[in-house]
C-alpha cells in the first residue's frame, strides 16, 4: 500500500528508501524524518539500506571528540554559499573526506612513531592489496614507510549479497586496515594496545595534475626521505604499473621515474556530473545522453510564454511537468522577457515548481542572460542545479567572479564559446576560447572540472550562406576535442538551434536533431536543449531524408542545402504531377512573376520581366506591381513558418534578377520622375554581437532594391544616429538577440526623439515582441515605430511606410494596435519593488574611514592642457608649474587601437588582428592607412586637443559632495549631486552612491574634460567636399581615438599628482569651464565635439563602477529638491531610470 498517494508524494517504503539511499551517498543528506503521512515503515526501509552507512556524528570542535571513530557523517547540501561543503566529518582537529567517487590520498601514522619491522610492512602492505583485490577499493599506489603509510585508491560501489548497494566509505577503509593490521601485529610483537594513531590525515584529488603529483610523491617518498639511498631497492611500494608480475614486488622502477611536475602513465581522473532535484542524477559515460527539457523557455516556446506573460503560472507549470513526462532529465528554465520582471518571476515559478514532486524530482538549469536572474534563481532552487551561462564576454574579471559566485552556491555552469571578439563560429575559435576559459576555472578558481559544461554554439546549417556550411562539422569537433583534452569537462548544447532555417517543417527539423545527436554524441556530447516529446529515431529516419539531412550536417556537398530544401518541400507535402509542375506557365503574366518569386525559379524571369515592362507603363511599376505583391507573399509564409529561410533567399535572389533587368530601363527614364528605393540603416545595438538574422534580413531587403548601409554589431545609439544622419536614412533597423538589448533599444528611440528623427523605426530580433516594442519602445517616439517578426515581413512593412498611399492607414492601424497592448500591459502592472530612499541611505557602503586617511592631490585647482596657446585673455590660465601644452604626437602612445578596427567592424585585438586570416589583410592596410593621415593630422595640426585637470577639497554630505576652493574649507565653490540604487539587495550588498566614496571631512576628489575634436568638423567636410568619404570617417575615427588616449594620459597625470602634499592655489575661474577645454554642452548635456571625454576621479580604494538602475519616485522628488529643479525636468531627464510611471 501506499499511505502517502493522497499527499501528492507518492512513495512507498520500496521507491523511498533507494531514494534516499543515493542521497545520503552523494553526501547531501542531514536527516530522514517524518511527514505528510510518512510511516515507521519508510523509516525501518531506509534504515536497513543505510545500516551499511556511517551515521552522522555532529563535530564538537573540541579536542576531546572521538578521534578514531569509524563513523563518518555526510556533507551537507544546499549550504551557504559563504561556509565550505568540502568537510564531510572532523576527527579531533582535522577535516576529513567521504564522498562517493573520489579519489583519495591517505596517510597514517604508528603510535608515537615506533618504527615497523620489515616482516610487519609486509602484514601492512598485504592488508592494503586484499581490499583492492576484493574491489572495496581501487587502489593506485601503496607505500609502507617505516613509521607511515600512504596510500592512494578510489573507494569502488558494489552490489553486496543482501542485493543492496554497499559504498565503501574512506574512513571504512582506513578503519578496516588498521583493525585488521594491529591485530596482526600485535599477534606477532606478543603485545597488546594501540598500533596506530587514531587521526589520519586525508587528501580529497581534485584535479589531473592534483592526482599526478600526489601519485609521483608516494612512489618517490622512500629515496626523497633517504629511507634508502638512490641505487637501493624499496620493497614495501607497489603500484598498478608494478602489479602484472605479483605483489608485492620491489621498487627499482621508481627510481627511474620523472619529476612530479612530469607526465606519467596513471589512472584517469574522471569525476561523474553530479546534479540533483528530489532525486540524484549522475552523468556519466554510463549513463549516456542527458536530455534538457527546452518548453519551459518564454524564447522557445509560444505557449510557455504566452502563459506567463497571461501570468497563468498554472499552464506554465503544467508545460514543466508535460516535459518531465516526456523525459527531460533536466529543466531548462528561461524568463528572459522585456515585459517581465525576471527576477520576481524565476523566484515565483521556482517556488511552485517545488511543490510539484513530479516536476521537482529533476534538477533545474537557471537560464537567463542577466546575471541578477540567475542569482535570483540559484537562491531558491532545490538541489544542485545548472547555471546557464556564464562566458568570457566582459572579460576575465567579470567571468571569474561569476563562476566564483556559482562554485559557492554549489552549482555547476554551462560556459559559452564567447569572448570579448565575440561569438566562436569556427573549430579553432570555439577550442580557443574553451580552452582559455578551462584553466581559467581549474587553476585561478579550482573549480571542479566535472562542473563545467561547455556550450561550444550549435548555430544553425542550411540557411544559404556560404560561411554557415560548416557549423555543425565545427560544433562536432570542438566537442570531441574539448572530451580529449579538457578532462571532467561536460559538453552541451541548444540543439533546436541547428534547424531553425526549416521552422515550420517538424518532419525535417525532427531528423536534423535525431541525425545531429547521432554525430554529436558519438563526439562527445554529453546533453543537450531538446524537445523531450519531439526526438526522432535516427535509425527510423526515412533513408532519402537521413542521407540528405547528413549532407548538410556534415557538408558533404556543396548542393547539400538546395538539395534538402527540395525534398523538403515533397516531405510535408504531396508531390505534384509533372503536368501541374508547368501548369503554372500558362497563368497571366502576374502570377508568374508571383509564382517564381515564391519557388525561387530563376528559368524564366527575364522573359516574364520583360513581358511585364511592356505591359505596364514604367518599369518602376513592375517593382511595385507584380514583383513586391510576390514578396509580400513570401513573407507571409515565411512568417506562418511555411517557407524556410533558404527559401526566402532564393526569392530575394529572383527578386534581384528581375530588378537587374530593369535597371536599364529605370536609368533611361529617370528624368521621367522614376522614384529611388529607401535607403535603411541597419545595426546591431550596443552590447549584442548577433547578427545572423540581420544580415539575411539586409540580404533580403538589398535583392528587393534597397540601400542598405549594415552598421554591424556592437553599434552605440550615437554611430546610429550619426550614420542615419548622415546618408539621409529613410528608414532605421534595431536588432538584438539577448535580452540587454532591449533597454538599448529604448535608448536609440529616446535618441532619436531626442534629436527630431522623423523616419520610421523598425525592430526585430528574437528576443523582441510586439508587446514590448508597444509599451517601452513606441512611446518615446512620435513617429512610426513597427515591429517586424520575420525577414521577409521587413519587406512589406518598409513598402507600405514608405509609399504614401499606404503610409498613413498602415501607421494608423499600428497605433490602435499598439495601444491596446499599452492597455492591456498597464491594467495588470505591479508595483516594482523599490526600497524607500531612507531605507536605502541606511544600507550606503560600508566603509571604516577612521582606519583611511585620503591622500592629498600635489596640487589643487586646475590645470589646462591645449596643443594651441593662445595670447588672448580667454585662452586656458597657465601657471609656473602647468604644463601648459600638450602636443598630439604625446597622445599617440596612449592610444587604444583596437576600438579603431571596431569602428569599420572589424573584430580583433591590436595587435593581433594583423595575424587574422579572415581579416588582418584588411585590418593591416586600414592600419596603414590610418597611420598616414595621422602623421597628417600631427604634422599640419589639422585637430587641435584641449582639456583641463582638477582637484579640489571634497567633504561627502548624504548623497551629496561639496567642492571648496582652497584647503580652509571656508568657501564652498559647488555641490555635486549624486544618485542612490534603490533596488533590494541581498544582505551584505549595499545601495552604492558616488558620495558614499568620500569622506564626510578632509577629502578630495579630481576631475577632467579632454577634447581632440576641435576642427574635426571642419577637416572632415573639406575631404567630403573633394568625394573623400573614407578619409573623413578616417578623420574622425582617428580623434575619437585620440580623445581617449588623451583621458588616458590625463589619468595618468592624475596619479602621478594623487598623493603628494604639495598645494597650488589657482583662482576659482580656474574651475573647469566651457572656455578652458573648449568643449560645449548640449541642452541635453551632450558634449560637442564628439570626440570628447569627462569624467571624475575618486581615491578610495572600495570606489567602483555601478549601475544606478531604477529609482522611485521619492529619490526624484528629494533629488529635484537638492538641484533646485522642477520634478518634471528630471523625470525627463532620467527617463530610462524611472521605476514608475510619471504622472500615474
């Protein structure tokens, strides 16, 4: 019977006590107690499973603890992340280790060291290889030193004869071989008492090169203690390299053995993935392939999405339990959504998931781009879970921390094939990178290897880009190199991805991931993102499929793509008589052009255009006719996920065709009015470096005759804009892919606001959506703002906005729709959890100045730095000790080349982008280049650089800094205004202020304002004037670039300057003014020139970056109060931080 069916925990005494037995071995088991119904039978059940197991006995910490007990208590999962989990059980002082799986250094000692004799060595060394010969242990390595004993073995699990599954714990062993060693020693001195110290000194191996160098130290311990000399045998050492002729045997090998750090022939380190819901699961080579769940992912499920965003957290929870059923062994959990607050709802859906036993058996994957989501997530989730991901994208620092961050928390992290160059398209790129991020992790962290999880990027095949040919290959053999040479490393994968240019199409799109797997896990791949209910039989593949399907996966031919595109379209539909295949040859002319479009047929597109020009009265109609209602045809059915993203670029490559032919024609009548198409600035924004389906969209669109002007990736709203402005855009593009990107989005519209654009707005990208570009995005620009789904849908939404027929009713019509949204999304609002002002300024930074005296500036006031003195009395003010002039050719040292390449979007590092084989040709001659007119710019001065350095007496008053002219204090020269974060933080983290770094007395804080813009304007039109475009994107490149280098430098003044006593007294007009650097501000309090740069400098060594986020309303009103300004000028002004709505 089963007393706890009605509970929702249905266990009887047979399922429960195993369960609880594999928790208790992995070491993640305090108690067993009982609830909800639990019986005296459950009990008994687990009690004779365990009776095998050490039960726990609680350290006292005192010295007068049991040293020699046997009984080893287990680790405690779910820890804090500040205690250590690694201490399993203490005997007297020491820490020791039992856990499942290790491999273990050990070495005892004999009572008050009394020496062995060689016969009970013998006794000894017999003991220790009757346990590795009846399999309690694998031993690797055994020494009996004369008053010692090392060993070096892996605890092995066996099937006893009770059929219950027996783990030998280490303190078992070490117990069993003393006991059964004194007894016989004993026998043979003829005495009785203790032989052995009762503490024992263990050692947990941990990594390959841990296990190396404990192993090479056992087998070369008798020479290095000189127990005997270097040409003498040593007959008490035996290890597995010695045992083929018997054991014991002597130990003249050993001497002939390399250095510790050396390689050496030993067994491998193999520790299994240990993961856990309710119940244990355990990766291993045995246990094969491990599948996570993908549909509870608001990116790769409309369902899932739908119902959380409904906030039916019910039907969310029913998908979860929908893909255990089906076989997820893992969850993947995704609540990345512009309309979301992420954090509330991962901690929601977490906590009702715990409460479902089906669901919850499993381990969950925490899957957000936001580190704050994963945070949010790690705190509630039950067992050991997965994080995913963490990646070298913001560098080294940032990566370990996190990674430090999910050691503590006890998890284990996917890491992705990413880095500051990007995302790792190639084989070489992705073992690059794996490789950097794996000893990063093992050897600054010693984070477990079996805890790391590649991502090498399964990006998707079949698109009909020449460059994407080669990606599964890649993915594979990254795999299988990352399993050969990064031992412990796990290997996963979101492998939907691989298909994605066939949505739509389940039949193909299920045999792509089947026949994939099939490749990917004979590689190495240990688990992947995958429909559990959708994986096909790779063997029941139909074979024309399975063979088309692999020539594409593997790129065995270069038709591979056309070729499964066809057969494709025969899989999901009936295959049509050869007499209705040309049946379509016979319809009007229109319908032709319509049907060649939607089936990419090029045969006769020539012919039909030009029975079509002559048709209609202008060749610019045959576009906007027949051609154009063709593509509005494609992108419907690419949107409903009919055709497939191959297909789509044949279209456009029809559409080119035709539009080639009638170039002739539109140039002969161009006098006659003929219309241009719209010219589209595209971009990926700011802090996202996907741009695949941008480019099939420019792909697209140019095949349709328009200009497009692709920015690239990583692209600010200011080069945006710039741009746009620039070539007289008729229309701008966003694209973003991770969830960041949205709020950047939000930016670029408020820029564009900003700075009177009035040309439509498009946003695409997987994660946007109609919802979020309705609320967040459209209101803070007047003009149309459209949401577009697909590539091909971009078509017919830029026809329609930029056709004046059209453009009003389509704008219309997107309004109303978008306001429905905004009303439907503000009635279910809540209320964003901010901390009163007053609460946050009780939890400022914690720091101790009374242990911190702030070092003293060698001078204060400012100095002006110009590379033109002028004798006018509003040139800079100079002193005897002011430099005074700066000359461009000082700046060039400082100057960081590696954003100059990213300015022409190319990706790399100065200077090895030079050794780039796809682009250091291209990056060396635009190195050249640029170097050319530098000399130029320094030679004939062509930019004048300007700025000035400050420091003055700072005294903090709550959020606020007060500057004073001279070293009195008496007279306050002005007051800086700071904001507080105001979101919750976990205990121990603080709500940062700037003014929170310096001391409410005695303080000081420096400042700057550089330029090397002056005349950039100016140089930049004279070479527009002479059709010199790229020297004058040159020009500017080159003094952004110097505008950096000039901040550098000055920081480097700063503290060469920050420390020493020595005062200079300038005026108060000394502070930094407008004249001085010759740098304006905007309305907007935008710095002109461009290529500008400002900034404060603050002493305390706690003084970080930080991001202020949102603020309510109640810091606006004080901050208001403070500056003396009205509500609503900085409700405007700090629009992007407001955690409420104005006005409401």
């Amino acid at each position: 019977p089963d007393p706890l069916s009605e509970t929702g925990f249905p266990e009887t005494p047979e399922t429960f006590a195993p369960k609880m037995l594999q928790w208790a071995r992995n070491g993640w088991l305090n108690m067993v107690g009982g609830c909800c119904g639990t019986t005296p039978a459950h009990i008994a059940a687990f009690a004779a499973a365990a009776k095998q197991l050490p039960p726990r006995a609680l350290p006292t910490g005192s010295a007068e603890s049991d040293p020699g007990s046997a009984r080893a208590s287990r680790a405690v999962s779910g820890a804090s992340p500040e205690t250590s989990s690694e201490t399993t059980y203490s005997k007297r002082r020491l820490p020791h280790f039992d856990r499942p799986w290790g491999k273990y250094a050990v070495a005892f000692c004999t009572r008050d060291r009394r020496e062995l004799s060689p016969a009970e060595r013998d006794i000894v060394l017999r003991s220790a290889l009757r346990g590795h010969e009846h399999r309690q242990y694998e031993l690797y390595v055994a020494c009996v030193m004369p008053d010692h004993v090392h060993l070096l073995f892996e605890p092995q699990i066996k099937e006893a004869s009770n059929g219950k599954t027996v783990f030998w714990a280490p303190s078992e062993i070490l117990d069993g071989i003393k006991s059964s060693t004194a007894h016989r020693i004993n026998k043979a001195r003829a005495e009785t008492g203790a032989v052995w110290e009762k503490e024992s000194f263990d050692r947990l191996i941990r990594s390959e090169t841990d296990l190396q160098q404990k192993f090479l130290y056992i087998c070369r311990n008798p020479w290095d203690s000189n127990v005997v000399l270097q040409n003498e045998d040593y007959p008490w050492l035996w290890t597995q390299e010695m045992s083929s002729a018997g054991a014991p045997k002597t130990a003249r090998e050993a001497r002939a053995l390399p250095d510790p750090q050396s390689a050496i022939r030993n067994p491998q380190f193999s520790a299994p993935l240990q993961l856990s819901g309710l119940e244990p699961l355990n990766i291993t080579p045995e246990f094969g392939f491990a599948v996570i769940g993908e549909r509870t992912n608001v990116t790769g499920s409309p369902k899932f999405s739908k119902a959380i965003l409904a906030g039916d957290f019910d039907g969310a929870v029913a998908i979860a339990r929908q893909q255990v059923a089906n076989g997820a062994n893992i969850l993947d959990i995704n609540l990345d959504e512009g309309m979301l607050d992420s954090e509330a709802a991962m901690t929601r859906f977490l906590h009702l998931v715990s409460s479902e036993p089906e669901i919850t058996r499993v381990p969950v994957m925490i899957d957000s781009s936001k580190w704050s989501v994963i945070e949010a997530g790690l705190k509630c989730a039950q067992g050991k879970c997965v994080v995913n991901s963490i990646s070298l994208k913001n560098g080294e620092e940032e990566f370990l921390r996190q990674a430090l961050l999910i050691r503590r928390y006890g998890a284990a992290a996917i890491v992705m094939a990413f880095d500051d160059r990007g995302q790792a398209d190639t084989c070489e790129r992705k073992i690059e990178i794996c490789r950097r991020a794996y000893d990063l992790l093992t050897k600054h962290l010693n984070f477990p290897a079996s805890d790391i999880i590649f991502d090498p990027n399964v990006l998707t095949v079949a698109t009909g880009l020449e460059e994407h040919r080669n990606y599964a290959v890649d993915f594979i053999e990254a795999t299988r190199w990352i399993k050969d040479n990064l031992p412990g490393a796990r290997v996963s994968g979101g492998i939907s991805n691989i298909s994605f240019s066939f949505r739509g199409n389940n039949t193909v799109r299920e045999a792509m991931h089947a026949a994939f797997l099939y490749h990917a896990i004979r590689a190495g791949l240990d688990m992947g993102i995958v429909n559990a209910g959708q994986l096909a039989v790779y063997e029941e593949i139909e074979p024309e499929l399975r063979e088309r399907v692999e020539d594409v996966l593997l790129n065995r031919r270069a038709d591979a793509t056309e070729r499964l595109v066809d057969l494709a379209e025969r899989v999901q539909a009936k295959v049509k008589e050869p007499a209705q295949e040309k049946a379509w040859r016979s319809a009007p002319v229109e319908e032709r052009l319509k049907h060649a479009l939607v089936h990419g047929v090029v045969d006769f597109i020539e012919t039909d255009t030009e029975e079509a020009r002559r048709r209609f009265a202008k060749p610019l109609q045959v576009i906007e006719g027949p051609l154009m209602a063709g593509m509005s045809v494609v992108g419907d059915l690419f949107g409903a996920g009919k055709m497939f993203l191959p297909q789509v670029v044949k279209s456009a490559r029809v559409m080119k065709k035709a539009v080639a032919y009638l170039m002739p024609f539109m140039e002969a009548e161009k006098t006659a009015g003929a219309k241009p198409q719209a010219r589209i600035v595209m971009a990926t924004v700011k802090g996202d470096v996907h741009d695949i389906g941008k480019n099939i969209v420019g792909v697209v669109l140019q095949c349709n005759n328009y200009d497009v002007i692709d920015l690239g990736v990583m692209v600010p709203a200011a080069k945006i804009l710039e741009t746009a402005r620039a070539v007289k855009a008729d229309v701008i593009g966003l694209s973003g892919l991770i969830t960041p990107s949205l709020d950047e989005m939000v930016h670029v519209a408020q820029e564009m606001e900003r700075e009177n654009f009035r040309v439509p707005l498009l946003i695409g990208g997987a994660t946007t959506s109609r919802a979020h570009t309705a609320v967040k995005i459209a209101p803070h620009y007047k003009s149309s703002t459209v949401h577009v789904l697909d590539a091909s849908r971009a078509v017919g939404v830029i026809n329609k906005l930029s056709n004046p027929k059209l453009a009003k009713s389509f704008d219309e019509q997107t309004r109303a729709d978008y306001e429905r949204l905004r009303a439907e999304h503000s009635a279910k609002l809540g209320q964003r959890e901010l901390l009163m002002i007053a609460e946050a300024r009780r939890n400022r930074t914690a720091i101790d100045w009374s242990a911190y005296q702030p070092p003293k500036p060698q001078f204060l006031g400012v100095r002006a730095y110009s590379s033109v003195i002028s004798s006018e009395n509003t040139s800079p003010l100079r002193s005897a000790q002011d430099d005074g002039v700066i000359v461009l050719k000082t700046l060039i040292p400082f100057i960081d080349w590696s954003p100059f390449f990213h300015t022409w979007e190319l990706r790399g590092r100065y200077p090895a982008i030079f050794d780039d084989a796809a682009i250091g040709k291209q990056a060396r001659e635009l190195f050249d280049d640029a170097q050319e007119l530098l000399a130029k710019i320094v030679d004939q001065e062509l930019l004048q650089a300007r700025g000035v350095l400050g420091f003055w007496p700072a005294n903090a008053i709550g959020d606020d800094i007060e500057l004073f002219t001279d070293e009195s204090r008496s007279r306050r020269l002005t007051t800086l205004h700071f904001l507080r974060q105001q979101m919750r933080k976990p205990r121990g983290q603080f709500n940062h202020c700037l003014a929170d770094y310096v001391a409410s007395q005695q303080d000081y804080i420096g400042g700057f304002a550089v330029t090397a813009g002056i005349g950039a304007d100016e140089v930049a039109a004279k070479f527009k004037a002479e059709h010199d475009d790229y020297s004058a994107i040159m020009l500017k490149a080159l003094a952004d670039r110097l505008a950096e280098a000039f901040a550098e430098y000055a920081h480097k003044l700063a503290r060469d300057v920050w420390g020493f006593g020595h005062d200079e007294n300038l005026r108060v007009e000394d502070l930094i003014a407008e004249k001085n650097a010759e740098i304006k501000l905007t309305e907007s309090f935008a710095m002109h020139p461009g290529a500008s740069v400002s900034g404060l400098y603050f002493s305390h060594p706690e003084a970080k970056y930080f991001g202020v986020g949102k603020i309510g309303r109640d810091q606006i009103e004080d901050y208001a109060g403070r500056l003396g300004e009205s509500v609503a000028t900085v409700e405007k002004r700090l629009a992007t931080n407001l955690g409420y709505e104005p006005g409401k």
